[in-house]
C-alpha cells in the first residue's frame, strides 16, 4: 500500500509542483478533527473555496495563511533534504502544525516518517497530548524510528478500515483515498 499509494502522491507533486504540493497540505490540513472516511469531500472543498471551505476554522486559518506564505520555500527544502528534524521544525512554523501532521506531510512527500495521531498514540500507550509540546521533536522522532514509514502507514490504515468496516472493506481503500483526496480536482 504504503510504496504505491505515495510514489503516486510524490509523482503528483513532481509533475504539479506548487500546486500538487498545496493539495497535500489541504489534504493534511483537512484531516485535523474530523472523520477519514470524509476526507476526500473536506480535501476538495478546501481546494475549491479556499480560505471560504466551510471546513476551514479556528487555528486552521491561520495554518492555511501561513502555509501559503511558506509553500513555495518548503517544496524546496523537503525537495532538497532528508534532514527530518530540521524539515519537521520547519513545517511547524506554520501555525496550528504540530509534530504529527508536520510528520504527516513529510511523510506524504516520502520521507521516511510518520504521523502519531490519536489512534497511534493509543496503542502504543502514550496519552493524547504528550507530543503537543513543539519541543518534544527528538522524542517524537525516536519513537517514529521504532518502526519504518511503510509500517506505520499500512498498520494505520488497517486501523481505520478495522474501525469503519462499513466505509472500508480492506486497509488498501484507506489507503488509496490518500491518493484520490489529494489528486482529485
């Protein structure tokens, strides 16, 4: 899953640039607090309406700005590195952008991370809030490291079809709606 579904999301940004790497921010952005299965509904409406995305509030505002602000100078940098901690602390300049969705985008791009959301912080017994703190960087990474990129995201996504098995008959849909949501216009 994991090795096709992102060579599919990277040879987008590749061919769409600055515009393909924006549809995996809205992408990225679009999942904080909300339901995967909705995903590709919330990624297109934010892509549509901009900053007028019913789906976009609170610290997502401010988040969309700054990414905008910042997009041209992050393609390159995580284009041009595998430095992950420095990409990491450069991606949460953007307001509302913690560790796991800073994580989240790189690892979208093919970096060899992951994002720690609720679910993975769950099962690995680490209370929801421990990584909230921006400073936490080095720690976060250390546990990313337990395991590879592809791992965490093939696991996650058999979470989530576990979790929706009438959204999802197999972890490869969740899977394949990563690519759908950000490659759909």
């Amino acid at each position: 899953m994991y090795k096709e579904d992102v060579a599919s999301i990277t040879s987008f940004v590749n061919t769409k640039g600055l515009e393909g790497f924006k549809s995996v921010f809205y992408f990225v952005l679009g999942s904080i607090r909300t339901r995967f299965y909705q995903i590709n509904d919330i990624t297109t409406d934010i892509k549509v309406e901009g900053l007028n995305s019913k789906h976009i509030w609170g610290h997502k505002t401010k988040a969309y700005n700054d990414f905008n602000i910042l997009a041209k100078d992050l393609l390159f940098a995580i284009q041009n590195s595998n430095d992950i901690p420095i990409l990491t602390r450069n991606i949460m300049q953007i307001n509302g952008i913690g560790l796991a969705k800073s994580n989240f985008l790189l690892q979208l791009m093919g970096k060899e991370t992951a994002c720690l959301d609720v679910h993975n912080l769950v099962q690995l017994g680490i209370p929801q809030e421990y990584f909230k703190n921006k400073n936490k960087v080095d720690e976060y990474l250390e546990i990313v490291k337990q395991d590879s990129s592809e791992n965490w995201w093939n696991n996650w996504c058999q979470t989530i079809a576990d979790r929706y098995p009438t959204r999802f008959k197999t972890a490869n849909e969740v899977s394949k709606l990563h690519v759908k949501a950000i490659t759909d216009v």
